[in-house]
C-alpha cells in the first residue's frame, strides 16, 4: 500500500493522516447537522465535540503507552518520537477519554448530554471508518494470516516502517472490515435518527453496533500479546463487551425528566 499519498523531495503527505483528518472534519459536519435538526445549539456541540475528539486522541496514546508499558520504559524516547506523533493509539482508550470528558463538560456548561451525544455518534462512526482507510494504507491494525481470496499482502518497506506489517504475507483486511462496519453503523444511525427521538437511545444503538462489529473483527487482527483478562478474549473485545452492555442500559431505559 501507498502510506505516503503524496512526496515532494522529503516532504511528503501521509495517507493515515490524510484520511484521519478527513474522517474528523466529516464527521462534525455530520455532528452539526444533526444538532441542528434536534434544535440544539449546534456551534457549542461542534466546539465541544473538537476538545472531546482531542481528549479522545490523548486517551488514545496513554492507552497505547499503558499497553506497552514494558516497552516505553525500555525506551523513553519514543515517547517523543515521530512514531508516537504518527500513532492514533487504541482506539477504546480514546472513545472512553472522550466520554468521559464530555459527560463532565456538558454537565459543567448545563446542557442536555444524552441529546448531545446522540448527535455525536453517528459523526464518529463515520469519522471511524474514514480513519480505518487510513489504517489500510499505512499498514497499522493489520490482520492475521488470511487464505481467501480478498487478503491483501504488502510488498512496500515504507509501509513495515510506518507499521511493522509483515512484507509477503497475504493478511485479513482487518482495517476495511472495520471500515465497512463502521459506514454501515453510520448508515444505520442516519436512518434511525428521526425515529429514536428519546435522548441517548441513538449513541446506545451506536455502542451496541459499532462494539459489536469491534468484537467480530478482533478475532482475525494480529495481537502481540495475549490479554492480561484471559480467556482468549483481547483487551479490546472486554471493552467492547462492557461498552455493548453499557448500550443496551442506553437503549433500554425509561424516559427522565
């Protein structure tokens, strides 16, 4: 694959960064949209939702870093280094930064989370899936050994750079099965927006879907360590258990004042 869309002498544009920011900006014009369609302050949840998705990225990196702690004490200066810059981190230590800040930061200003959220989430499926062809370029998140007919192998060192994806080995399309579930589930919330007017049922119906579809593909990525939980079961798939259960209380709970 192609990590660097565009190269001029030793500047170059990546593609996961490429796509990643174009996932962001879709998806807050998703996010706006739907707030105006709510009757929402659609400038505050739009402001909102940037410091969220930056709390989110840190989130992200601290999780990466928890992860492989070993590692980064080993060697502290990649803390610091162009890989880490590069790296989006794991992607559950984001989405739970992310909410976390933003349940305290509508709660601080006094405005109505769960019709807030609901307008954010079909914005970060998006967002997700643009950012998971990115993912596909650079070779990151990459799958297991794979015999079908749709895996795809990576011939270009520049991509084992970016990723440590091994060169010459047909692999599970992990990203784009990601990618495919997640514009799915976008498409699915869209849909169902007008429909689930009670606050929080659209992010429940999000958990549920987006969590659901995380858990299916772990089964073919390529992990470098078991989880510390046991089981067989990889730390992402955990929280996407807790997250499904988490959006089934959303989905299944009676109207407050």
């Amino acid at each position: 694959m192609h990590p660097k869309l565009l190269e001029f002498g030793n500047f170059f544009l990546p593609s996961y960064g490429l796509f990643v920011a174009l996932g962001f900006l879709v998806g807050m014009m998703v996010t706006r949209a739907l707030a105006n369609r709510r009757g929402l302050d659609s400038e505050f949840i739009v402001g909102a939702a940037l410091y969220t998705a930056l709390v989110g990225l840190a989130g992200a990196k601290l999780a990466l870093i928890l992860q492989d702690f070993s590692y980064y004490s080993r060697n502290p200066e990649q803390l610091f280094s162009l890989n880490m810059l590069q790296s989006a981190g794991i992607f559950y230590g984001g989405v739970i930064a992310g909410l976390l800040f933003f349940v305290w930061y509508f709660q601080k200003h006094r405005m109505p989370i769960a019709a807030s959220a609901d307008c954010l989430a079909p914005g970060l499926a998006i967002g997700h899936a643009l950012g998971r062809l990115g993912c596909f370029f650079g070779g990151c998140c990459f799958g297991e050994v794979c015999d079908r007919p749709w895996a795809v192998t990576y011939t270009n060192a520049a991509v084992r750079d970016f990723s440590n994806v091994p060169l010459g080995v047909p692999l599970h399309p992990t990203q784009l099965y990601e990618a495919a579930t997640e514009f799915t589930v976008f498409l699915i919330l869209w849909l169902a927006f007008g429909r689930l007017s009670q606050p929080g049922r659209i992010l429940g119906l999000f958990l549920v879907l987006s969590s659901t579809g995380r858990f299916v593909v772990e089964f073919f990525r390529a992990h470098d360590a078991a989880s510390p939980f046991g089981w067989a079961l990889s730390t992402a798939q955990w929280t996407a258990l807790a997250l499904i259960v988490l959006g089934v209380w959303l989905l299944q709970r009676r109207p407050t004042r």
